[in-house]
C-alpha cells in the first residue's frame, strides 16, 4: 500500500468513526501527500454519503438482503 493510499484511509476511518475529532491539519496532511483539493473534496463526499445512508438504513430497521 502507498503512502497516499494509507493516508486517504486514515483520514477516511477517522472521518467515519470520530468526526468530531476532524481538524484543518487533517485536510492540510492530505495536502502534503499530495491530495488535490478536489481529491479531497471527493473522498470527503463518498466517506460522508456512506456514513449517512448507513444512518438512515440503520434507523430505519433496513435489513441487509440475502443473496
């Protein structure tokens, strides 16, 4: 795994399970490894939607389907 790969999941775990704890710096070591802002802005987008479908799923009462 690369150094950009690792970075973009660390800022995607922390972003899921702590996003209280999300700092400027966190998107500025993004910057450093070489994430564009819109790179950024795009994982930050997909990380979040996930987050929140599984939200209204789980609030809901959805249940996974059998395949």
């Amino acid at each position: 795994m690369s150094a950009k790969q690792k970075a973009m999941l660390d800022y995607s775990y922390k972003l899921t399970l702590f996003p209280w704890d999300m700092k400027k710096k966190d998107v500025e070591n993004m910057q450093a490894i070489g994430f564009s802002d819109r790179e950024i802005l795009d994982i930050n987008q997909v990380v979040s939607y996930y987050a929140y479908v599984n939200r209204i799923a789980d609030g809901l009462g959805v249940e996974l389907e059998e395949n």
